[in-house]
C-alpha cells in the first residue's frame, strides 16, 4: 500500500547539474518543504563527507569541522539571544520609568537604579529620593495636588502614545512580520512551511526594537512569546552562515527548535523549561539530537542573561519567591478551583480574541492598524492610571502579587493589623487580620482583574509586537491572590472549623496567599496555550517554589481539562487555523471512515491530471505546461494511454534542469524530446538532440492505492511530513492529494469552511 524507499532520485540531482544556481534545492515561498527529501539529501551528504574523510587530513579535520558546526550555531544562538534578551530587560525597565518621572543624575537610569546610587536614600523612603522626580515636580516644581496628578497623568498617557506610535510605524514600515506573538508562525514553519523574511535580519532588528517600544508604552502583553520569535531570528541568521543548514531546510528547522528552546530560557529564566516547552509546544520534528543541542543553546542563553543581572537581583528571574509555610492537602480545593477559573478564562480569552481577530481581518478595522494601536493605548493608559496595580508594568505587579508578606514589606497587599505583644522571628509572621490596605488593594485588584481580562482580549493580535504569558499569568495572578487572602481570612477567623482544625492553629502562619496567585498564574497560562509539563516546570524555575509543584501540577491539568472540555485548541493553534496556516497538528485525531478516492484530485468533472509522459514530450510542451500550470510538480507516466507510474518530477527542478540544459548543452530547442527513462528513445535522424532527465526524477514517490482509509493518509502525512501521495491501482495512476487536500478534507469532516485552510 505504501512504498518508504528512499528518494533515489533526488540524491544525485546537484551532481547532474554541478550547482550552477544558488536555488537549487530551495523552495518557493509559502510552499511545504519535503521532509524525506531533505534527509535524503542530507545522508547523501554526510556519505560524501565520511568516504572523503577517508582521503586526506585536510577532509578528515573539514569532516570534524562539520561534526561540530552545530555546536557552534547553538553557542552563537545562546550569546546573541541571551544578550538581547538583557538589553531588552534593561531598556524597558528604564522606558517603563520614564512615563512617570526621570532620573537628574543619569537620564538612563530607571527609578530603581537612580535611587539606588543616592547616599540620600532610607530604607522607609526607598521609593522616594531627590535625584528622581516625577514630571510634576521637573515641569511646575509641585509634588502634591490635583495640578500635580493631572500633570502626570498626562504625561503617562503622551509617553505611551508616542511608543506605542513609534512601534506599530517601525513595524509597518520596516518588518511587517515582526507583529504579534511570532509562535503561530514558528509553529508553522517548524512543521515545514516556507515564510520568507519572517525570520530575517529586518524582522530581527524592528523587533527587537518595538518590543521594548510596546511594552514600555503600558498595553497588556509581554516580551516572552516575541523573544522566542527573536530567538529563532538569531537562529536562522547563523544556519545561514553553514551550508550544513542553509542548503538543507530540514536541518534548519533542527536548529530553529533549539533556538525556541534559548527563547523561552531568557523569556523566563528558565533553561530546562524552555527545552520542554520547544518539545511539546513548538517543535514538529524533535530527534535526540535536538533535544541535546536544544539543551546546550538554553544553558549558554540563560548563563549569558546571568552574566548581564537585568534585575539587579544576581538571580535569572524576576519573580524569585521565598514562602516559609508548607502547603496543606485541604488547599487542594481552593488550587483545583484556581484551575477551573483558568480554564474558563483560557476559553473566554480564545473565543473572544480569536472572533475580534476574524473581524479585524474581514471589516474596515483592518486597513488602519495604526490607529487601533493608538486607539487601544490611550483607552489603556486613560483606564490604568488611577489604579496602581494596572499603572506599573505587569511583570512587576505579578512580583508583588507572587510576594510573601514579611515584617519589612510596605506593600498595601500587606497591610495586616499586628498584635502588639507579637515576638516572633521575622520570617514566620502568623496569620493576621485584614487591615484597611488590604481591603482597598482587593477592590482594586477586583477592577484591575476586569480591566485585564477586557483589554487583553483586544490587544492580543494587534500590528505590534504582543505575547501573551505575562498578561495571562497577571489575570491568574490577581484572580490567585484575592481567593487566597480570602482563605487565609477565613481560617483567621474561623479556625474552629473542622477543615482547618487539623492544620492552622490560632497564632500559626497557615496560608500563603502570595501561593494562591503563584497557582492561579500557572492555571490561567495553561488554560490558554494548553501547556502542561512545560508550563509547571517553567513557573517552579521562574519563582524558585519546587517544594510547591503538586499544586501548579494539580491547577495545570485541570485547567487543561475543563479548556479542553469546550474545544481542543490552544491560542496559538486557533491563529494558525484563522491565518490558513497549512498545518498538521499532530495532536489533532481523524476518526472519519473515508477513503482516499474521496479526497483525490482530480474529482468527478474535473480536467484530467497534469502529468509528464516518460519519452514523448518535448522541451516547449513541458514549459508550456509549466506556465499554464501552478502545480509544485508533476507525476511522470509511461504513456497517456497506460498511465503506468513511473516517478514524480518537482516543478522547480525542471525549470532548473531545462534552463541548465539550454546554456550548457550544444542543441537542445524547443522541439527537442525529453526522455526520463535509462536509453533515449528511437528517435528519426534529423531530430534535434534529446534532454535526458532522469536524474530530476524521484523514482520512489509515496503511493497509495485508491482504497486506503485516510486515517492511514493522513497518518502518513503527519509522521513523514509528505507534501503529496498518489494515488494508484494495480500500479495505473489515478489521482494526487496533497497537504491541503488533507487539511481541506479534515476541515470538512469537523463541518468547518475547507477553503479556510489556504494561507493569505
């Protein structure tokens, strides 16, 4: 039913035509690569490498150099994007500041840094010193007063229109490509798909530019999906210096893997979650040795960030958590409740982002992405002033949320009533009531919990660079904080009962609601991208809490199940299916009882398939079809009358092939007869000389007869990442399915549009 020979065909293509043209072998864009293809070629490489070893010192030492050039790509990728990664950190900590004041001493420094470097500075008045003033007090010398805030709020709003402006004019004047999160695409290409540019140097450079641009400027997203985007930028830059890599795109795809796995090792801090999240969230095609090398480019990532100290804390992470109470199996309803609301979040979040999204894409909205970012930035920055969890940026109000609270914490999420006669040691204040601070902060986080959950849902897809982890973690994070103060007040207060008898003692430190929002960070993450293991590893590398893993691992899965309860797809795999994407998920099952005559090109009332007879065309008839056709590549019979199959040609090597023949070979015209077979065929004596092509024919393409089951096909499809599969009986060609024949079929069979699956 099948044949898996190997593609013997291609193997000795750029021998036939000595390499005359830099395409040879590539792809156009927005085409499928092949996968068999490609490791056909690369065996047949690594052959010639190994037998020339063998020779001379001078191939065995260029034998060895190739060994290792991996290894170098993954060194390179680590430096590059664990530097840019610093630099960003650095650059928005400092814009985030300028929107509410500037450093005298140092223009350059943020709040923190500025006041770091004052001799005037007292640890109660730490966020308060001399050399930093806000744009009130520089423009009109006031601090206090209505003038004051109106001035400054004001102020706010003008620095984060003027970035957001900058970002969204940089990206669609220079690199439309480096807008949204990047790992929609990333999945696409990894799977096989060609994006030209959108892993470019241009791509690389504006967004690494506007990423700092839109998150500095306030708006709900995060820099950690666009930094696996910029991650695998870098990568494709140094594949490009290899020809191991920039001639074979399989290979390719191996080191954009690791790449994705460095991106997610900067994005958080987190090395070993990086290689599970580029395993199970990313990656099509992961062997062993991805999974090493992939290991290797997060290490060198995360040493390099380390050696930069962003945050000023010696650690890789922003969000380091020290909590000093154990957690109690009676919390387990309140961590199972915190995954239910992320699940639910997950699918609010989906439905609506991706049905504003399809809106932005079918009306007017989407001619004027500029003045929907500017529209979305004032309404954001007009909202989030007032309230202060939503003035400051995101990652530092998760940090305060995850925060447990100690004797020396100012926050208002602290602000407990003590009791006086207290001698305890610092670090394990027991339980306390609530004072007013913490009232206020719950009805504030209350409102910053709406106001994030809205404002997501539409800036999530915008022309600018946008991800979509901190944001989520955020609405997890205060959704988290608020159940767990109220727990932690509850056993204040009613200890007594038999739930929290066993465990919480009057005068004990029971509950840790800063745990709560840890949790609840982690169910609304996997909640909308359908992470898991990646997802508790991540977060247990990102807060330091591996003593608190069963409950992210317990609010994880349920929040996957009860998002998976209302539909299978993540955010990224729902703007893969919105945007055509010809994507095959391998999580996707096919229990439809169809076979492959239904899915078959030609149909019923169809033309006849375009094919090429082995020795009776000649060169004008192949280019004529050629040009009337769009075809990747063509069957090749033994007659139109037998339809015996003989092999498969790719268009574009033909093209080559004849173009080639044409400059290098004495009489080759336009009425000369191309032949595929071993011997020319018997030809009159005043005929033009022929083009043999047998070396462009694949001898051994992927058949399947008319009766296979397409669970089988599209098995096929998924596991070998075919482009296409004929369709023969009793060795007599009948038709051809391609990947969005497949993808058209799949689509149909779950009552979706079949013509959505084509890429605009």
């Amino acid at each position: 039913m099948v044949n898996e020979g190997a593609m013997s065909g291609s193997g000795n293509l750029m021998d036939f035509l000595d390499e005359p043209f830099p395409d040879v072998g590539t792809y156009e864009d927005f085409h499928t690569i092949d996968w068999l293809r490609e490791k056909s070629r690369d065996t047949d490489r690594h052959r010639k490498i190994t037998s020339k070893s063998k020779e001379s010192i001078w191939e065995f030492i260029k034998g060895l150099l190739d060994a290792w050039s991996g290894w170098v790509v993954m060194l390179l990728i680590g430096l590059l994007a664990g530097t840019l990664a610093g630099v960003i950190d650095l650059a928005v900590d400092w814009m985030t500041d300028l929107k509410e004041g500037v450093c005298l001493s140092a223009f350059w420094y943020s709040h923190e840094q500025c006041c770091w470097t004052s001799n005037e500075t007292t640890f109660e008045d730490r966020d308060k010193c001399p050399r930093w003033q806000k744009w009130s007090e520089l423009l009109v010398n006031q601090s206090e007063g209505a003038s004051a805030y109106i001035l400054n709020y004001l102020m706010y709003i003008l620095w984060a229109l003027l970035f957001a402006f900058l970002a969204v004019s940089l990206v669609r004047v220079f690199a439309p490509y480096a807008c949204g999160s990047g790992i929609p695409e990333i999945k696409t290409i990894l799977s096989g798909f060609i994006i030209r540019g959108y892993l470019g140097k241009w791509t690389l450079l504006i967004k690494t530019v506007t990423l700092v641009l839109v998150v500095s400027s306030g708006l709900s997203l995060g820099k950690e999906g666009p930094l696996v985007h910029v991650a695998c930028c870098c990568g494709n830059f140094f594949s490009s210096l290899f020809s191991k890599y920039s001639k074979n795109e399989g290979k390719r795809r191996e080191v954009l893997s690791a790449a994705a796995a460095a991106g997610v090792s900067v994005a958080f801090g987190a090395p070993i979650g990086g290689v599970l999240f580029s395993l199970e969230e990313v990656s099509y095609y992961f062997p062993l040795k991805t999974l090493w090398r992939s290991f290797f480019a997060a290490l060198v990532a995360a040493f390099t960030l380390r050696s930069i100290n962003p945050f000023g804390n010696s650690r890789l992470v922003l969000f380091y958590v020290e909590y000093h109470t154990p957690w109690y199996m009676a919390e387990l309803f309140p961590f199972i409740l915190l995954g239910v609301f992320g699940g639910l979040w997950g699918t609010l979040f989906i439905r609506c982002n991706i049905a504003w999204c399809r809106r932005r894409k079918t009306t007017k909205l989407g001619k004027y992405p500029v003045l929907e970012v500017i529209v979305v930035t004032a309404i954001t920055a007009i909202i989030a002033y007032p309230n202060p969890y939503t003035r400051r940026s995101t990652s530092e109000l998760i940090s305060e949320l995850f925060n447990d609270c100690g004797a020396l914490e100012s926050s208002q999420l602290c602000d407990y009533i003590n009791d006086p006669n207290m001698t305890r040691p610092v670090d394990d204040i027991p339980d306390r009531p609530a004072g007013f601070g913490v009232y206020t902060a719950m009805w504030q986080l209350a409102l910053a919990l709406i106001f994030k959950i809205v404002i997501t849902i539409f800036t999530f897809g915008m022309k600018i660079p946008s991800g979509l982890f901190i944001p989520s973690m955020a609405v997890g994070a205060m959704a988290g904080r608020m159940v767990g103060i109220g727990v932690e007040q509850l056993a204040y207060h009613h200890h007594d009962w038999i739930i929290f008898r066993n465990w919480c003692r009057p005068g004990a430190d029971c509950v840790t609601p800063g745990l709560y929002a840890m949790v609840g960070a982690a169910a609304c993450l996997g909640g909308v991208t359908r992470m898991t293991v990646s997802l508790v590893v991540i977060m247990f590398e990102l807060t330091g809490g591996l003593e608190y893993i069963v409950p992210l691992m317990a609010a994880a899965v349920t929040s996957k199940w009860v998002a998976d309860a209302f539909g299978k797809e993540g955010i990224y795999e729902a703007h893969i299916h919105l945007n055509g994407y010809p994507f095959l998920d391998v999580k996707d099952e096919f229990t439809h009882r169809t076979l492959a005559t239904d899915v078959m090109r030609p149909r019923r009332g169809e033309p006849p398939l375009s094919v090429l007879t082995q020795d009776s065309m000649t060169v004008e008839d192949v280019e004529t079809l050629i040009k009337e056709t769009d075809y990747n590549g063509f069957p090749v019979v033994v007659s139109r009358d037998s339809e015996r199959l003989i092999g498969f040609a790719q268009r574009r090597e033909l093209i080559l092939a004849i173009k080639n023949a044409r400059q290098r070979q004495e009489g080759i015209v336009s009425n000369s007869i191309m032949y595929f077979t071993e011997e020319p065929p018997e030809l009159p004596a005043n005929s033009p000389q022929p083009l043999k092509l047998r070396r462009v024919l694949n001898l051994s393409p992927f058949t399947v007869t008319d009766h296979t089951p397409m669970e089988t096909v599209v098995d096929i499809f998924r596991k070998l990442g075919l482009r296409q599969c004929l369709v023969t009986r009793s060795g007599r060609l009948l038709g051809i399915i391609t990947k969005k024949d497949v993808l058209r079929h799949m689509a149909q069979m779950a009552n979706q549009d079949p013509e959505s699956i084509m890429f605009n």
